[in-house]
C-alpha cells in the first residue's frame, strides 16, 4: 500500500461522508477508500418530506462516485462479505480482497421490516427511498378511515454502556404524524379520519425530557392526536395491527418504523459486532478488542439513539482518533451525545428539539414555529447541494449556543 497509510470508510452516509471530509486534512499522508454497495448517498432526515409531501426522491440523494472522484478518493461500489481484522482484509463480495491500514464502520443499521409479519403485505414506512415513495402513492389514495402510525420494538446488544431504549428514534414518528394531519386538513379529509400513535415504550420520546414533553404533548392533544405508549406491534394484518398484549387497532393506512438490527456483514465477520450485531466501540469510536478498527453512526452500539446527529458528532470523534494514531497529534473531542432533530409538522410549521438529559445533561428545550422550519429547510438543501457537506463548524456551534441561552 506504499508510504501513505489506507483508511478504508465502509457507508457513505452521515457518518461516512463527515469523517471523510474531516480526515482529508491529512492530505497525502492517507489513502482514502469509501466502499458501499448504494450508488448514492441517502439523506433520510428529508424522506418524510418525500413520504407526505410529495418532495422529489432524487433530492434526497445524491450519487457517490462524482463527489468522491472530485475529491480523489477511490469509491468501491461494492458489498462487502466478511471482515477479517486479524489480516486487515475486507472480502468483496465479487471475491476480491481489500487490504486497511485503519477501517472505519460506519454501515448504519438495517431496517428490518421482515421482522414484522404481514408489513410487506399490509404496512408502510419512511426508512427508505423505496418505501417513502411507497407511502406517499397510498396517501395520495387515501380517502378516509383510521390511520394508525408507530414503531416496531428494538432490541440491543449489552456490551457496551448506551441507553436502552424501545425504539431507535421516533422522530420520524412525530413528524409523520403531524404531517400527516396537515395534508388530510389542506384536502379537507381530516373530519375522515382518526390518527392513532403507539411506541413501544413506557414513554413516547423516551430520549428526551420533561421541558420537552411538556412543550409537545399540548401539541399533540391539539391536532386530534391520540397517542398510546407500551404497546409491543406483533404483526400487520389486512384491516390493522395486532398488539403482543392481544389487542388490535382497526387501520386503513397502517405506518410502521421497523425494528433496527445490525448489518449482516458485521454478523458475518469474527469479533466484530456484539450480540446484537452492533459494533462495540470505547468513547473514543475505537473497537473494544480489535486494533485499528472503529465505527461511528447507527451501526456502532453507542449510538443511541438512532440519529443523525449523533453520527456525526461520533464521526468527528471517530476521524480524531484515526488522524491521532496515524500522526500522534491531534485531541480527540469528548464523546457528549445529545438528541437534535427538527421535525415538520407541515407547511412552514416545524419543531426544533435539543436535549441531552437521557445523558446525565440539563438541557431540554424545543423551539417552534417559522423558525425551525427555516432552519431545517436550511440544513437539508445545505447538506444536498453541497453534495454532502454539512454546515460549518462555526455556524452550528453559533446556532447551539443560541438554543441554549434560549432555556436560561
């Protein structure tokens, strides 16, 4: 591999993409290689949009190989098999193998609606750009009748010390919910409605905290909404959702986000995943047990919940570390997850959430209205037309101080 260390990036998506762009300061002195079967990089925090708002799937995505060209880095576009961090090989699937110097993980996790019997018959979803466009043909059939919106329950490995929760993320929960109820308004079909929320957990957003709950719950009572917690989905039928408890809800339009589980290739490949198939990783995203690998984003198992902000904040930390043990220079910023998203909630209406009390933090605030909206407006065609690049560091750190002063 000559003079210049390989850092060999598996998945193009936030993660992936962040710790690129942060380790091309290192210039000659690395080689970088991105490999991912997608031709293109997804960014789903934009799929609701897609899924209820009838947005173009192609502005949620962009291809890989131009940007990575333009930046002089290979992009394999290909599966990988199997990991062997011993030999510090990766298996192509086509049967070749790619040797790293350092890799970093950042595969996401998979969506696993087949893990939900009767969702390929009878559910829809947001997850992805196969589904989001699915959903918005059945929403723009829709005529009437219950539509019920909720995620499947998720179940972790115990390697590392993350929360525990329910569900991965259910933001895309809220913002479908209350975009949903804008679009039945604006065609005059609300009256012809009923819109039922489940979440698997004792708490509905159990990532966030009591300022939070406080701030969206009259929200929630105000659309009509009625939401249910502890309720465990065991299948999708024709006419609703079954319950593990034994109880049904009555559905034409039945919403699930799918229980997350951990890519097969981290199953596949020794010592790499926990039993979950997650990537366990110390603060620092390097891996409990194997040298030179370290993951970041959905796929590792500190990250939780399931969010896109938290898999850049461990990309940054992830990219610190490898440019730390390639060079000896450099601090590693500390691993402080908080929960940020902006959800939509319809026409310029949007709320903004920052929280970081699931991690022993004080800070629980929400801000709603134009504003956010702008704001998350800003962030998406920011990131799709700089083909993947997120907004400067100054500007965030501004914009989060900002949020903060906002609670005192």
């Amino acid at each position: 591999m000559g003079d210049r260390a390989r850092v060999v990036i598996l998945g193009g998506g936030f993660a992936g993409l962040r710790a690129l762009h942060r380790l091309q300061a290192l210039g000659e002195r690395v080689e970088l290689v991105l490999v991912d079967a997608r031709a293109t990089s997804l960014a789903r925090p934009a799929l609701p949009e897609v899924a209820v708002a009838g947005k173009l799937v192609d502005h949620a995505r962009f291809p890989l190989a131009p940007l990575l060209a333009h930046h002089g880095v290979r992009f394999v576009n290909e599966s990988a098999e199997r990991i062997d961090a011993d030999q510090r090989q990766i298996l192509l699937t086509g049967g070749e193998t790619l040797a790293y110097d350092h890799l970093l993980i950042a595969l996401g996790a998979v969506k696993d609606y087949d893990a939900i019997p009767g969702f390929r018959e009878h559910g829809y979803s947001v997850c992805d750009d196969v589904e989001a466009p699915r959903l918005y043909d059945a929403l723009k059939r829709f005529r009437g009748g219950p539509i019920v919106i909720g995620s499947a329950r998720s179940v972790w490995g115990s390697r590392v010390d993350a929360p525990r929760l329910a569900a991965p993320c259910e933001g895309p929960v809220a913002e479908l919910m209350f975009m949903i109820d804008h679009e039945l308004r604006r065609r005059g079909l609300r009256e012809q409605a009923t819109l039922r929320v489940f979440s698997p957990g004792e708490v509905f957003f159990e990532d966030v905290g009591p300022k939070v709950h406080a701030d969206v719950e009259p929200l929630v009572h105000s659309h009509g909404i009625e939401v249910q917690t502890g309720k465990v989905l065991a299948r999708v039928d024709a006419g609703g959702v079954v319950f593990s408890d034994g109880t049904s809800w009555e559905s034409a339009l039945s919403i699930v986000l799918p229980p997350y589980s951990g890519n097969p290739l981290i199953k596949r490949s020794e010592r790499l995943g926990d039993e979950q198939g997650f990537v366990p990783t110390d603060k620092t995203m390097r891996h409990l047990d194997l040298d030179r690998v370290y993951a970041a984003g959905d796929c590792a198992a500190l990250a939780m919940p399931k969010l896109g902000h938290i898999a850049v904040m461990q990309a940054d930390v992830a990219a610190a570390a490898i440019r730390h043990d390639l060079t000896g220079q450099g601090e590693i910023p500390p691993h402080r997850p908080e929960v940020f998203c902006i959800a939509n909630r319809g026409g310029i209406q949007a709320t903004l959430i920052l929280s970081d009390t699931l991690f022993g933090g004080s800070t629980d605030l929400t801000l709603d209205g134009p504003l956010a909206h702008l704001m998350k407006w800003s962030f998406d065609s920011y990131y799709f037309h700089t083909v993947g690049r997120l907004p400067p560091d100054l500007l965030s750190d501004g914009m989060e101080s900002f949020l903060r002063r906002l609670q005192h």
